[in-house]
C-alpha cells in the first residue's frame, strides 16, 4: 500500500520549515510526536492496506469456489453473474493464468444455459464462443497447453451446437478445427482420457457432416474417431466413457451400412451395441439401457431386410420390448412412444415374412399407443411420422379385409401426416406421404369411385414429383414416375383411352431415364415389361402395327433380365405376353 504523495509532500513541508531550537524541549518534544505520529501512520496504512488485499483476494477465492460449485450443479446463470463480477476487477496483463480461466468458465456458463433457455440459443452459444475465444488469447499452446487443448475442445463443443442453429456446414467445419487443435496437446501417449473425449466429439461432428456431404468419407471418418474414442476409453477405467463411444461408433456403422457395405457394417453395428450394453444395465443407466436397446433394434431391423428377415425381426421386436420395459409412459414420454413408434415399423416389415394380419394389427396397435403421446400439438414432426406409419400398416392390412375401410383410414392418416409435412417446411417427406397417398388412392379405385379416385391417386404423384425431381432425387423421382405411369394405365381403362395410355408411357420412359439396364436391371425388366402392356393396350386405340412392334421391343428388353435360369415365373409372364403379341402382329 503506497501513501498518496500529496499527503506525504504537505507533511515533509510542515516539517520543514519549523524552526527548531535543540535548547527548547516543548519543541523538540513536539517534533518528536509528529515524527512519532508520521512514522506510526505510514505503518498503519500499509497494513490496512495489505490486509485489504488480502481479505479481496480471499473474498475473490471464495467467489470462484461457489461459481465452480454452482457450476458443477447446472446452476449456470448463477454462476456467469459471478464469474463475470470477478473479471471486472481482474486485469489479463496482470494476472493473465485467472483471467483466461475465467473467460473459459464464462463460455461454460453461456454454452449451459443454451440448453436450458431454448428461446435464446443463438445469443448464448456466441457468448460462450467469444468466451472461449478471449481465453484462447491468453490461453496459449506455448503458455498453458493443457488449458488451451480444453479451451479448444470446449469452443468446437460451441460450434457444433450451434450449427443445430444455422450455417450447419461452416459451424461443422469450424469444430472439427477446432477439436483438431485440442488433439495437438492431447495426445493417446500424454492424455489418453482427454484424446478419447475429444475424439469422441469429433466423431460426432463427422457423423454430422455426412448428411450434408461426401456422405461415406466422413462416415468413415466417424468411424475412426470413435474407434480411436474406444481404444483409450477402457472398461474398467472409463466405463460409461467406453459405453458412450461404443453407441456412437454403432450408429456410424449404421449410417455406414446404408451407403456401402451393408450386411457387414450392420454386424459391425450390433456388435458395438451390445459392448455398450455390458455398460448400460437396465439397473444403474436405465435411460441410456433404454436408448441403445432402441438402436439395437433398428440395426437388426436394417439387418432384416438383407438376411434372416424373420429371424432379426425378432430380434428387433425383442430389443424394443426391452427397451419398453425400462421406459415408463409417465417418466419418459417421449423415448416411450419412439420405442412404440419403432416397435410398430417391426410388426410392420415382419408382416411381410409371417403371420401378416397379426403382425399388421400389432402394428397399427403400437402405432396407436404412440399416438396418444407424439400429439399434434406436443410433438409435430413425431406425429406426422407415426401417422405415415399407421397409413402404411391400415394400407397393408386392406390386403387381407376390410379393403374399403382400411384404405379410408390408410388415407386419413396420411392426410394427418400432410398437416405437418408441407412442400415448403420438410419438402422430403412431404414427396414421400403424397407417393403414399396416391398408391392408396390407386388401390382404393378398385373397390368405389375408379375414375376419381384415380385421379386423386395421379394427383398426389403430381405433387411428390414436384420435390422428386431427376436432378435432386433421381431414385425417388423414377419411382413415383413408374407408379404415376401404372395410374394413367388403369384410368384409361374408364376414360380418355389413348390420352392417357400416351401419358403412362410417357411416365414410363421418363422412369427409364434412371432405371437403366446396368445400373438397375430388375427395376429395368419392370418397367419395360409395364412399358410392353401400355404399348399393346394403345395399339387396340391407334397406330396398331407401330405400337405393337414397340411393345414387342419392350417385352424382349425385359427378357434380357427376366431369364428362365433366375427368374422362372416372371420369364414365363413376359414369353407368352411377347408370344400373343406376335401373334398379333401376323
């Protein structure tokens, strides 16, 4: 503590010009009292004023020990109020090591309380991002490089939250540099723990980043970085850290499985699942026994549709059960209706292997028990999805009984479905219930009302095909071509014959257009071999001889496919079409 140099220059004045006389002692004994009284005032205020530094700096370590405790306990925005009356008084040249600390602590708070204040996400995540980015300043590799390599991994933490916001792909580019950076410190060999955490983040970055572009090289990428994530993640060390990245790196594969490798990346899936599944009992991690039982599920119905159908449905359904013996509807709302929601897509696909009407009924039941918690007005996206579903299950049960009925609510569903799905908010799935409206529209034709409905069912297809475009859904868009195509076919059977068998081919040849002979070739047979029966139909309208040489051109194309070695049942279809035809043409 420093005397104020006034104070102290007025007071070596007074002294000095008093005249002193040695021979007068009430003099000198004065003098000596104000020396006295000088000297004990110096003393007294460097005291004070070191026991004022002293209570400020214990008083400002007790305020970061109740931010670090408030912190510790979600309590957030309690803590951010303190940390930053703390880094009012606090100077980054002065005490450069506390200042970056509290900037880094800072962005902790804002990045917390973007999870709870949903309203103010954007705002709170670039708080924590200029925050972190503070700390880093001070925070140097060279300086403090475990601080830094934490800064660092906590600031892509930031930036890929905050790419759930906007500017997906530059927020994900910005995290994977920044977790990169981190991993410069944190090396397996000095910090494994930290390499597995931040590997871990990064692997989910990746995963991201797949669904925007060069799906496989970053899903491989994923990959690698939760494999790497499990290698220093031991079992007996890190447990739930191990868990953790087992279930990531299992919905990579999964991911994976639908771009290459199939079958083999599905095992790989399951196989991660159920290491994470030695972690997740259902008696110490129940929510988390219950995710992963939930995405166990979907591999083995992946998996399902490449081998052993039956056998892995149940599997599925058996992985769902599970997880809906963890999930109460009371606790868990929300996992609980997605595992009754995936639970009805597996009676779904079993259907088609055993017990069709059971596993259908089963099916449409889940789907319902899902509904009373995915509400409209709850959970939107969630409804649309499982009311799509229960259109498709009551379509498929209208090929046993009550063909009618089922498809009336085949059709409700999917209309509840479209009040959520519109062309401009989620455009995909929008194309995907109208594919679905119209093939109910189509089969609904057979039973009442054939021409409107047909034309309701070619209405519908109109309309998917204006998101499934050949340029951005070239797969998508030859299906619905194909179905609008066999809709045009039959509506000419009641109405305007040779216009609309022109339209079907028309749809037909539009289909082929993605649908070639090397790419395709079963999808190929199948349409030529529709493409065949319009032509043959449009020669009994006009142009007889032209229109039945193009249909017997169609029907040999698909034989090129349809051989009696492989595909006995369809070549004999195509031969004696292709026989009558010729026939015909005598």
């Amino acid at each position: 503590m420093r005397i104020p140099s006034l104070l102290l220059e007025k007071l070596l004045v007074a002294i000095r010009t008093v005249k002193i006389s040695k021979d007068n002692p009430w003099q000198m004994a004065i003098i000596g009292c104000l020396a006295g009284a000088l000297f004990t005032g110096i003393v007294l205020m460097v005291v004070f004023g070191l026991r004022t530094r002293q209570i400020y700096a214990d008083t400002r370590i007790t305020s970061l020990d109740i931010a670090d405790q408030l912190l510790q306990k979600d309590l957030a925005e309690d803590a951010v109020a303190i940390y930053e009356d703390v880094l009012r008084r606090v100077s980054p040249k002065r005490e450069p090591a506390l200042y970056g600390r509290l900037k880094n602590n800072e962005g902790v708070c804002y990045y917390t309380i973007a999870f709870i204040k949903d309203k103010d996400k954007e705002t709170n995540l670039n708080k924590a991002i200029g925050a972190f980015e503070e700390s880093i300043k001070i925070r140097t590799i060279r300086e403090y490089p475990l601080e830094y390599a934490a800064t660092k991994n906590n600031l892509g933490a930031a930036y890929w939250r905050l790419s759930a916001v906007r500017d997906k792909e530059g927020y994900l580019t910005k995290a994977i540099a920044a977790y990169r950076e981190a991993l410069v410190v944190r090396t397996p060999e000095s910090y494994p723990h930290d390499y597995a955490a931040t590997q871990d983040n990064l692997g989910t970055v990746y995963w991201d980043l797949s669904a925007l572009k060069d799906k496989e090289a970053y899903l491989v990428m994923a990959v690698r970085a939760f494999e790497e994530a499990s290698r220093f993640y031991s079992v007996r060390d890190y447990p739930v850290g191990y868990a953790i990245a087992q279930d990531h790196l299992g919905t990579a594969y999964r991911a994976l499985a639908a771009v290459k490798g199939t079958e083999e990346n599905l095992l790989k899936a399951i196989a991660a699942y159920e290491e994470a599944l030695r972690i997740y009992t259902p008696e110490h991690y129940p929510l988390d026994y219950e995710l992963v039982q939930n995405n166990l599920g979907m591999a083995y119905s992946a998996l399902a549709q490449v081998k052993n159908k039956e056998a892995n449905m149940a599997r599925a359904i058996s992985a769902y059960n599970k997880a809906l013996k963890v999930y109460t509807q009371e606790q868990y709302p929300a996992g609980y209706a997605t595992a009754l929601n995936n639970l009805g897509t597996a009676f779904n696909d079993l259907a088609k292997v055993k017990d069709k009407e059971l596993n259908l009924v089963m099916a449409i039941g889940s789907y319902e028990e899902a509904l009373k918690i995915r509400t409209l007005e709850r959970y939107p996206l969630d409804y649309a999805e499982t009311q799509n579903n229960l259109g498709t299950a009551f379509w498929g049960l209208s090929e046993i009984r009550g063909k009618e009925e089922n498809l009336a609510r085949a059709i409700t569903a999917y209309k509840e479905a479209l009040t959520v799905r519109t062309p401009a908010q989620y455009p995909r799935e929008y194309a995907e219930t109208q594919n679905n409206l119209g093939a109910s529209y189509w089969t609904l034709a057979e039973v009442r009302d054939k021409a409107k409905n047909l034309a309701r069912s070619v209405g519908a297809y109109e309309e998917a095909l204006r998101i499934y475009t050949l340029e951005e859904y070239p797969q998508g868009y030859a299906m619905i071509q194909n179905n609008l195509g066999a809709a045009y076919w039959t509506l000419s059977e009641v109405k305007d014959k040779g216009d609309n068998l022109a339209k079907s081919i028309a749809a037909y040849e539009k289909a082929l257009r993605v649908y070639t002979l090397e790419i395709y070739p079963l999808d190929y047979a199948m349409i030529q071999n529709n493409l065949g029966a319009a032509y043959r139909s449009l020669a009994l309208v006009k142009e007889r001889k032209a229109n039945l040489g193009k249909a017997v051109r169609a029907y040999e194309e698909a034989l090129k496919i349809y051989t009696a070695q492989k595909y006995p049942l369809y070549h004999q279809r195509v031969a004696a079409n292709l026989a009558l035809i010729k026939q015909m043409l005598k």
